[in-house]
C-alpha cells in the first residue's frame, strides 16, 4: 500500500492582496509554520520595499526562507526548491502543518510540482552582448524565441530575461520537465476587484516611502550593491535607486511604480490562471470560510 503524500497549504496571489494576514490566521488555527514564496524576500536588507512581514505581525508564528540569502548574490528558483524542501521536511516531522505563502508562482510551482530546471552554464559572451540592449528590446528577441517563457517573465526584469534566453540559446526554449511532486497541497488563491487592488497598492506605497524605503536603498548601496544590482532586484529597489541617480523625481517614482505594480500583480495572475487546482477568495470576507476548507482538507 502506498504511503499518503504529506500535505501542505499554498496560499498565493497577487501583490497587496493581504496573504500574509490570511497565512498568519491560518496557521494559528492549524498549528502551522508559514515558508515565504516571494523572490525578494530571500534576500537581507530588502525589508521595507519587499513588504516583509514584521516580528509583530508574525503573532508568534515561525516564519521561514526570510533574509537568508545576500543581495549581492542571486538566489535561484532551484535554490529555493531545495531549501524548502528541506524546511518542510523539518515542520512535518515537528508534526506541524507547512504554509507556503508568496507571489512568486516559479517558487511555488517548482516546489509543489517538482520542476527540474535545466542545467544551462553561464554564457559570458552572451551576457555583454545582451547587456546593451534595453529591457524591452531583450522581452522582444524572448518573445519571438519562446513565446510560453515571454508570457510568464516580467519584462522589466533585466537579468531574469538575460538569463531565459542563455538558456533559449542552448536548448531552443526555457523547458520546465517535471518529476512526481513529493507533496499533496490545496491550492488557496487570494484576489481583489482591479480597482480595489489598485487603492490598496497606492495606499501601501506610499507607506513604504514614508516608512523609510530610500534610507533602506541608500543603507543597501552603502554596503555595496551596484546600481546594477538594484535594477535586477526591480520595482521598488529599482526605481528609488534612479532617484538616489538624480533620474527621477520623488513623484516620478511614485507615477512610474505604481504602473509598475500594477502591471507586475497583472503578470502574477496571468501565471496563477494557468493553475486549475487553485480556489479562489476574497481575503477578508472570505477568511472563516477559507479556516473551514483547510482544516477539511487536512482531515480529508
């Protein structure tokens, strides 16, 4: 007879759309530990800017795969894939219940579905000669090599399309070959009426830029990082770091990442669409009906 596989609660979604909140609820409620799904997260220092959870709203919750990498380094999906893994193996054994949590769809699915990524070397050459090119030059040579891997990158992500079409160089395409997943998870999606997500991104920006997010990127560059290194890092680390540049104006920095973020909380949809497993809910009205869901699923 085979073993059931061990369960675990993927709670994913857009942006702003208050998954922290609902991961913290959830794992009182279950007895769980929450594992971070968010790419910038990863890294110390990017605290204000990736909106990391603080201590207190972590409720006394363990939160792990946060400020362990440096950002000066490049913390790969399939850095991630092994590291969580080793972290679930640990909460199940302490017979608590994982709680992936994040936006980072290439996180969670490379963990749930088992990805095995492609083992392409860094080509140096390649890279300078991409590195002339603009963003948007790069999405449209992706585009017309790969069309699946341009749907689903974030297109003012420099590095991440430089690294895709290293890898469309030698293997034609970016594929995702897939090995039997270790894991049996529920798939809990949160979203928001465009128009109140919108509100809430606004809101929320310009609470970072009042809690102190171009003293994090100017106590970041301090330490070291390149201005290269922020643009690679995006969004908000991009963006203040064009200001502390005389690029950009306070208020074009508000105007422009806004844009942004919104447009990078519509590509994290476009990705999550894909996935038919995945149940979707409203964050706060939908909270007591969510608890009653995952307390089924793990009984089930």
């Amino acid at each position: 007879m085979l073993k059931p596989k061990p369960k675990i609660i993927v709670i994913l979604g857009p942006t702003a759309t208050g998954k922290s909140n609902l991961a913290v609820r959830m794992a009182k409620a279950v007895k769980g530990e929450i594992v971070s799904a968010d790419s910038r997260q990863v890294y110390r220092g990017l605290t204000i800017g990736s909106g990391k959870i603080t201590k207190r709203e972590m409720r006394g919750i363990p939160h792990h795969l946060l400020d362990v990498a440096s950002p000066k380094t490049t913390y790969t999906a399939q850095k991630y894939v092994h590291d969580a893994q080793k972290i679930i193996t640990d909460v199940l054994h302490r017979k608590h219940i994982p709680i992936v949590v994040g936006g980072t769809g290439l996180y969670i699915d490379a963990l749930v579905d088992g990805v095995i990524f492609p083992e392409v070397p860094p080509n140096f050459l390649l890279r300078k000669k991409f590195e002339k090119k603009s963003p948007a030059q790069l999405f449209v040579l992706l585009k017309k090599k790969d069309p699946q891997r341009a749907r689903t990158i974030d297109k003012q992500n420099k590095h991440r399309l430089i690294r895709a079409l290293e890898i469309v160089d030698v293997l034609g395409k970016v594929p995702l070959q897939k090995k039997k997943s270790a894991f049996t998870a529920l798939h809990i999606g949160l979203n928001l009426p465009p128009e109140k997500l919108k509100t809430k991104i606004h809101k929320r920006l310009l609470a970072r830029m009042k809690g102190g997010m171009v003293a994090e990127v100017m106590k970041l560059r301090k330490a070291g990082l390149s201005w290269k290194r922020f643009a690679e890092l995006g969004l908000e680390y991009k963006y203040v770091a064009l200001f502390l540049q005389k690029k950009l104006s306070k208020q074009e920095i508000l105007e422009k990442l806004e844009t942004e973020i919104v447009r990078y909380a519509k590509r994290q949809m476009t990705w999550f669409k894909r996935d038919k497993r995945i149940k979707w809910f409203r964050p706060v009205k939908d909270a007591r009906n969510i608890e009653d869901i995952v307390k089924q699923f793990l009984v089930s």
